[in-house]
C-alpha cells in the first residue's frame, strides 16, 4: 500500500466538561456581571472535596459564574445551552449586545456574542431550544472553536468527529471515568463546564495542558480510524483502505489501534485485556501491540488458498501476537489461511508486538514500516506495505 504519512506533535490532552449555571435563577451576587479576577473566596456548602473546587472558585473570582443564594453551586447538575454560551462569552470578554427591552429571552444578548465571534453557527442545534441542557459534544464544539480560528470560519467544514479530536487533543475535554468514556451525548454539569472553561483561558494564554490518553485515542479512532496521532505523533494513510490491489479476495483494512501493554488504563484494554508473543510464548511486557482490523471476502470458488503474514521492516524485535488463552471471550482473529474451495466472509483482528524501545528507535529515525502480505497459492503473493513514516 502507497501513501503520504505526515508527522504531528502529540500535544498535551486533558477533557473535561462543564457546566455553570444560573442566570436566571436565584442567586446571590458572588461576583459581578462584569469579569474581575481580583475576586476573594467565596464559601460555598457544596464544593468541599469535590474534583472541580479549584476550577469553581477561579470561575466564581473571575466573574462569569455565581453560586445559587442559598449558598451551593450544586455542581453536578445539568447546565443550559443559554448558560453555557453566557459563561463562555463572559469569560472571553467577548462583546455582548445590549438587551433590547423587545427581548423575549434573557439569553439572546450571550448567543449573539457567541455566534458573532464564530464559537456557534445556529445550524448547530437541530433539536431542542437554548433552554436544552448541553451535551458533551455541543460543548466541546464552542470550546474547540473558541481555542481555534481556523474552526471560527463560517466556511469551515470540520468533522464533530474531528471537532471532538481537537478538544481532547489540545486539552480542554478528558474522558468520563465510567460508561462511554467519551460521552459526547451525555448532558454536561455545572462543574464540567466550569472546567471546560478555564482551560480554554489557560490554553489562550499559551498553557500547555495534559492529555487524556485514553480519551484522545478514542476520539481520534472515530474520527479517522486509527490512534497512531495519539500515540505515536504520525498519521496513517486514510482509512479505511483497500488492499487487495484487484485480486480475487477483497482486502479491507478499517482500524489501526497501537496499544500499550503496561499501561492498565490502556484504551480498548475491555477488548483486549491481554497479549501473549508467539515467538517466545510469554506475556507481552514492554511492547506495543498493533491491532489492525480487517474485512476479508471472496466470492469465487476454485483452488488455493488465501493466508495473512505480516511484519514490521527493519525490526529485530517483533511479532505475532495472541490474545492471552486465559481470555475466555475472546475476539475473531485472522490466523489461518482460507482456501478457495468455498467462498467466504470474515471480519477480525491481526496483531503484532514490537518492543517500545525498538519502535521509539525506528520513529526518531522516521522508519517504521508494517508489512501485511497476502499469499495466494498457485496465483503468487502480493505485498502490500502500510508505511508509518514522513
């Protein structure tokens, strides 16, 4: 397979998501309408301990955010699409239209600030009112886009897949702890947006923030198929991508996922908890698994066969890998060959392992190059090369 891989920086990537809340609900005044970030502490009952104190009481000192009256901020709870692009353009100190005394909503002032400074296009919301409580992915569209001015174009047509990539990637969205863990159509609270947005001022100032790993490989899965940016810094030919170059089996490679052995928190580790090498027998430790998946068919019936061997060029420490045998529920795998005396259907996983000091090694020398060939007998092999390098 021919290509053109471009090499990117792996950036710092944390997500979060957050919600603030009441602007037209009852209130006491803990900050003014306009941003001041000369606030002192305010004593509220019900943030003690919890994960986003420190982002709730900067947003409160800053000025973009209140707690309710009776003295709680009541983290947890949902927030409003109008509340949301309140807080966002208060915090930016983006420009806010006078109320109009014809105004029917209070809100119309925020979401004027926001689409005019390019963070929201009204084609966004297909369902739903501004009253509508924020999800995930409606969230991080207005952060990205706040963070990015290449998104604020009006002519710009970027993915939400992508969209969702670039949030996690630049820091500003992590993953949930349980459940989806990207949770793009789970309602944002009060304490996720808080959050959400205090690192879009932190990387507005040129802050570098930490990446949720597990996020970011997901999120770039969906968006392209692969977590090599994630992991690696590179980026693959696009996916998915055919292989067979016309032969009678069609060849179909849909995902590429580098995953990390000794990382527990690994993303996909629900699927594959476990590797053993095959060229030693042992538990995979130090290395990095390959995990590519494939779609195989053929419809023709005649004679031969079809069979996958793969490896990576130039490497001294590599292989095959298994799904440790212990793992009871395990995936399809393409191991064995397939003869052409039926025809045939299968979608399954091909893995290898390479060390991580090898593969660090072929990176900083801008070579690392997985190979899947595909043998046909008595019609000759084909080599096909995935190339991993600029």
């Amino acid at each position: 397979m021919k290509g053109t891989i471009t090499r990117i920086g792996v950036a710092a990537v944390l997500s979060g998501a957050l919600l603030i809340g009441g602007y037209h609900g009852e209130l006491f005044s803990a900050a003014s309408s306009s941003v001041s970030t000369e606030k002192q502490s305010v004593y509220l009952s019900d943030i003690t301990g919890h994960w986003a104190e420190d982002s709730i009481q900067r947003a409160i000192q800053a000025g973009y955010v209140d707690g309710y009256e009776d003295r709680t901020f009541r983290p947890d709870q949902n927030i409003t699409r109008a509340e949301y692009a309140a807080m966002l353009a208060k915090a930016l100190g983006v420009w806010i239209p006078p109320s109009k005394p014809a105004d029917e909503h209070w809100y119309n002032g925020y979401v004027s600030a926001v689409v005019s400074a390019g963070f929201h296009r009204y084609s966004d919301f297909q369902t739903g009112t501004w009253d509508t409580p924020i999800t995930r992915m409606e969230m991080a569209r207005m952060a990205a886009r706040a963070v990015d001015e290449r998104l604020q174009s009006a002519d710009d047509d970027t993915s939400d897949e992508e969209i969702f990539y670039i949030a996690t990637q630049k820091g500003i969205i992590n993953g949930l702890s349980s459940g989806d863990i990207l949770g793009k159509k789970e309602p944002a609270t009060r304490a996720q947006t808080v959050t959400v947005i205090q690192r879009i001022l932190d990387v507005l100032e040129g802050k570098e923030l930490e990446v949720d790993m597990r996020a970011s490989s997901y999120a770039e899965v969906e968006w392209r198929g692969t977590n090599m940016g994630t992991m690696w810094g590179m980026t693959p030919v696009e996916l998915p991508k055919r292989l067979d170059n016309g032969k009678t089996v069609k060849v179909v490679l849909n995902e590429v996922l580098v995953l990390d052995v000794d990382d527990p928190n690994r993303p996909y580790a629900d699927m594959f908890p476990k590797f053993r090498r095959t060229f030693d027998r042992e538990t995979a430790k130090d290395d990095y698994i390959i995990a590519m998946n494939f779609d195989v068919e053929n419809q023709i019936q005649g004679e031969g066969y079809f069979v996958f061997e793969q490896w990576i060029t130039g490497s001294s420490v590599y292989g095959r890998s298994i799904v440790h045998p212990e793992i009871e529920n395990y995936m399809d795998f393409l191991f064995s060959g397939y003869r052409f005396d039926k025809p045939f259907k299968e979608n399954g996983w091909i893995f290898m392992n390479i060390s991580k000091e090898e593969a660090h090694y072929r990176m900083s020398i801008n070579r690392l190059l997985i190979n899947i060939t595909n043998k046909f007998d008595p019609n000759g092999v084909t080599n096909l090369s995935l190339p991993l390098e600029e």
